[in-house]
C-alpha cells in the first residue's frame, strides 16, 4: 500500500476524555491490516483537549498523528472542521469519523478494504441496511429513543426525497465514510451544520458508492451536541444545496413548474368552459397545449436552466422532442381524465388528476431524453 494510503480525521469540540479511547481504538483496528494511515485531529476545543491530544501524541509516537487547532473566530461547526481536514489531508483515500465513541473505529478497515475491492469512489458506514443498528439513538422502550430514531429517519427520507445523489447510500446524514481524496480534486464545498456527508455526496465528483453495516454506539464520556440551532443549520444546508447545486432536487423543481402548469390548465379550462360555454373536451385540449408551453419555458429557465442549449438545432430538437413527449403523455393524462368523469367526478378533479399522472411520465421522459441527463 502507498505511503500516504489513509488519513483518518477527528473533529474534536471539548472531547478530552475521548481522546486515548478513540486513538486506541483506532491502532487496535488498524493492527495487521497492512493499511499506511495517519490521524489528524481538527479541535475547536475551549477545555484541555487540545493539551490531551498532545499528549496522546507522544505516548503514540509510533503513528504519525497531527492536530489542527483552530482559532475560535474560525470554529465554525463540524462540516467545516472536516473540510479544514480535507485540506490538509496526506492520504489517498480520507476516513471521517466523529470522537463521541458513537463511530466504532473497528468498521474502518472494512470501508477502506471495500472501497478498493469494488473499486468504489465512497464507502459509507450505515445503520439503516442488514446488519446494521441505530441503538445509540436510544431505546425503542423509552419516548426519547422513539422521538431521536423518528427525527433521524425523517430527516433522512426527506434529504433524499430531495436530492437523488443521496439515494445512493441508505445513511446519507452519517457522518462515518471513507473516500477518495481524489473525488474533491476542482470541488467547492461550502458546508453548514454537521451532515458534511450530504455535502460531498451532492458536490463531488464521483461515480459508485458502496456500504458497510455497523452499529451506532451510545455516547460514553460526553452528552449530545444536538440542538435547535443545528437543526435549523441543517436545513439552511439543505436549502444552500438547492439553489447552488443545478441538478439538485431536480424533481423538485419539476414539480413546482408543474404546479405552475396545473394552475394554468385548469384555469383556462374553467375559463374557456364556464365563461364560453366550450365543449369541455376542446376546452381540455386548448388548456393541456398551452399549459404545455408555459411548462417548457419555465423547464428551460429554472429546472435544466444548467443545460444550456449549445446550438439552434439542439433547441430546435429539444422543443421538438418536449412537445412530442408531452403529447404522448396526454394520453394518460386523457385516459385519467375521461375515466374518472365517467364514474361522475367533477370535470375539474378529473383533470387534476390526470395532470398528476402526465406529470410522472413527462419527468421521466425528459429527464432522459430532452436534456439527457
């Protein structure tokens, strides 16, 4: 293995009682694996902890472990500490892991070996697929237990409801995996909060993920950092995400200008129908065709606005290719709307409803046809 295989960073935040126990967790996992690695600390401790590390230093004189402390009008939270980490980081490949004794260092092998055998660009450590165990969220017996695991897989449904890259792995909010250092060569990252995984995952430039099972320890010396303000934090993140990231929550973005379109149609349906008496069947055409321009406009300007046509015969067969899908779909969305008003729903529910499925089958289409991505 390479001199530099592995750098192994630990955030610290006023952890001193955790330093000699992860560090010997570490050498213990690491013992007879063949794997070059070396540890580096990034604290923003305002305790002893940065005296401990030192310490630990020397008695560990056999490993190369160095420390970042950094000064407090940098100390920023933890995504930016391991992104201080990256930064400085010797090694091919970067481990990251918390120093709360909830990341049991002994997976570490396990990721590193995996990401080389699959030859894999992330290998990330997850309690949400067999084998895996979140139990250091607490009990399911105990209101808290139930409350933290509801909180956290909320939070993790909703991330990749949003954000496709993140249904790559089932743990995207952990914050224990391994990577290529290589996978952030010309990559910005402008993180907030804690959840520094969803930022490498939606910002990075890499191809194949894969998984190791683990269990989420309970935290041993410490209490939880978790707070109302990091919550908020998170979700700042996750809006950042949004607007900074052109393919992100694409589908999201599809919807709103749907929704757009849905006003559209049936506004003018009702218009056409109930200020000029028109058969509701041309009513509906009318409607669905220029819902259908208003559609691709907005498609163009705010949810592909990232794909810039780079010629006229592109736009030509863009605009082309979205009307002929657009068209196809309008046989679902015709088939709903009949169907259902067969059965005596109202005219304007039947087309609601029959937009939804239009919807689907134009996302789909266009995604991989018209834009091609």
């Amino acid at each position: 293995m390479d001199k530099n295989a592995l750098t192994i960073i630990l955030p610290t935040f006023n952890e001193k009682d955790n330093v000699g126990p992860i560090l010997q967790g570490i050498k213990n996992a690491m013992n007879g694996k063949g794997i070059s690695f070396d540890i580096l600390f990034v604290d923003d401790s305002s305790d002893e902890t940065p005296e401990e590390i030192n310490k630990q230093i020397q008695i560990n004189s056999d490993i190369n472990i160095q420390m970042i402390h950094r000064p407090k009008e940098e100390r920023t939270g933890l995504a930016t500490a391991f992104i201080e980490g990256f930064k400085k980081a010797q090694g091919d490949y970067i481990c990251c892991l918390d120093s709360d004794l909830q990341h049991p260092p002994s997976v570490i092998p396990a990721l590193f070996e995996k990401i080389v055998e699959k030859k894999a660009d992330i290998s990330v450590a997850t309690r949400y697929t067999k084998g895996g165990s979140a139990e250091g969220l607490g009990s399911l017996k105990t209101f808290y237990g139930v409350y933290r695991r509801a909180v956290s897989l909320g939070f993790k449904y909703f991330t990749q409801i949003i954000f496709i890259p993140t249904r790559k792995t089932s743990d995207p909010l952990g914050g224990f995996f391994l990577f290529k250092k290589s996978i952030l060569d010309g990559v910005e990252l402008y993180p907030k909060g804690f959840k520094i995984l969803v930022e490498v995952l939606m910002r990075a430039n890499f191809d194949k993920v894969v998984e190791v099972p683990y269990t989420f320890l309970a935290r041993e010396n410490d209490e939880s950092k978790a707070t109302l303000k990091q919550g908020l934090e998170f979700f700042k993140h996750l809006w950042n995400i949004f607007f900074t990231v052109p393919e992100a929550g694409r589908f999201v973005k599809f919807c709103i200008v749907g929704g757009s379109g849905v006003v559209v149609n049936i506004g003018i349906l009702y218009f056409l129908v109930e200020f000029y008496d028109l058969n509701k069947n041309v009513a509906w055409a009318i409607a669905v065709i220029l819902s259908i321009l208003t559609n691709y406009i907005l498609n163009t300007l705010f949810t592909y606005g990232d794909k810039k046509s780079p010629t006229r015969k592109e736009s030509l067969r863009r605009v082309t290719l979205y009307y002929l899908i657009s068209f196809f779909s309008m046989i679902f969305n015709w088939a709903v709307f009949t169907g259902v008003m067969y059965f005596g729903i109202h005219y304007v529910l039947a087309a609601f409803l029959g937009i939804l499925v239009a919807t689907a089958v134009n996302f789909i289409l266009v995604t991989k046809l018209v834009w091609r991505l």
